[in-house]
C-alpha cells in the first residue's frame, strides 16, 4: 500500500492513538486526513480535515462516505472502555457503549466506506484492535468482549474486501499511553510507536500489527490450553 499521496480517514483522530496515526500519516506523506469525530470543532490541528462522525449512527457514517468519495486509507480508530460494567456487579450499560461503539460502528463505518475503497483502487482498512482481542479480562469484561467482536469482524473484512484489492490490517497491542488507560500504573507504550509500526504493515503490506512483547507473547500462547492465575 502506497502512503505517499493518499487520502486517508481515522475515526477518533482528535486525541490519543488516532490523533498519533493521522500525525503520522501525514507524516508519510499522505495528501490529505479527514479526521472522524462526533463534534468537530475538537479538531485543532490546521492540517487535519474535520469531518462529523459518530460511529454509531449509520446515517452519519453513510453521509461521511458521501462527503469523503477520495479515500483511500480508512482507519478505525475510534473506541470506548466500558468500564462501568464489571464483570459480577453493576449494569451493563458500559459494555453495551463498547460493543456498540467498538464493535458495531467499525462494522457501520466499514460497510459505508467499502464501496469507496473499491473505487479508489483497493486501499486499505485498518482496525484498531487490542490484545484484549484474545483474553477475557475480569477487570474491563465488555470491553474486552467487544475486542474479541472486532477481531472476527476484521478477519471477515480481510477475506471478504480481499476481492476488491483491500488490505485489511489489525492492529493489537497492551497498554497505550493516553486517557483510555490513565486509570491503570501498569507499563505503556506510545500512541506514536503504535502509528508508525502500522505505516510499516501498509507499506509492506502486512495483515496485523504486534505492537508490543506482552501482546506477542499473548498471541503465540493462543495454542495453548486455558488456564487460572496462580492461587
């Protein structure tokens, strides 16, 4: 996948890891980046293109592929924790938001902006995942679950837009430095390490992003069997 020249979309790029990978995108040299957010005038970088998008509303996402017919390069960024629902006591209101956000408005996002792909060639679609893809987490249950939702959601987009010269990349990885993860002291990586390792996957073409050593360890010890923390 060309960089250079492209029009790229991140959903959520007004902060955090979206922010990180439209700075980074135009960093490699793409024309322009449409930066997907539900109020748009929380988007302050002058070389950025504001554009309304809340990712779980359907009509805005189909109007958001309207307005933006020259992408190329969609990112789906945008997320939510869902921390208020904990996994034996209060609602589940919180894992509803995620799934609804995390899991449902990538697939809303996807489907709107296929046809645009298609039409400009292919391109690429990216998803930003977690390594919460592939371990239930007592302390953050629906997000996680929402997580797990994204991943086969992106195995699906891989195969199906495969046709239509698509590359669709995950991108998973721990603990990342911004306010999604500001409740916890455990290790962080930057948003800026994980945008850069995905230019990388686009240019060479690769499928899936391992952004850290605790997220590669987790995935080569899927093949294992399930197990409890030690009492």
């Amino acid at each position: 996948m060309e960089i250079k020249g492209s029009v790229a979309l991140v959903t959520g790029a007004n902060r955090g890891i979206g922010y990180a990978f439209a700075r980074a995108l135009l960093e490699h040299g793409a024309a322009k980046v449409y930066a997907g957010v539900r109020d748009p005038k929380s988007v302050t970088d002058p070389d950025l293109v504001p554009l309304r998008l809340d990712v779980t509303d359907e009509r805005q996402a189909a109007a958001a592929a309207e307005a933006a017919g020259d992408v190329s390069i969609l990112v789906n960024n945008a997320g939510v924790g869902g921390a208020t629902s904990g996994l034996l006591t209060g609602g589940l209101d919180g894992a509803r938001q995620a799934m609804d956000v995390n899991y449902f408005g990538t697939w809303a996002v996807s489907q709107a902006f296929a046809p645009v792909l298609a039409r400009n060639g292919g391109g690429a679609l990216v998803n930003m995942l977690s390594l919460a893809s592939w371990v239930g987490q007592p302390q953050f249950p629906g997000y996680a679950a929402s997580k797990a939702a994204q991943w086969s959601l992106t195995d699906a987009l891989r195969k199906g837009l495969h046709g239509q010269g698509t590359l669709v990349v995950g991108v998973h990885c721990g603990f990342v430095d911004t306010d999604l993860s500001a409740w916890t002291d455990a290790p962080k990586i930057s948003a800026a390490s994980v945008a850069e390792l995905t230019m990388e996957a686009l240019t060479h073409d690769r499928f899936e992003v391992l952004a850290d050593e605790q997220t590669r360890s987790v995935k080569a010890a899927l093949a294992h069997p399930p197990t409890v923390p030690a009492a």
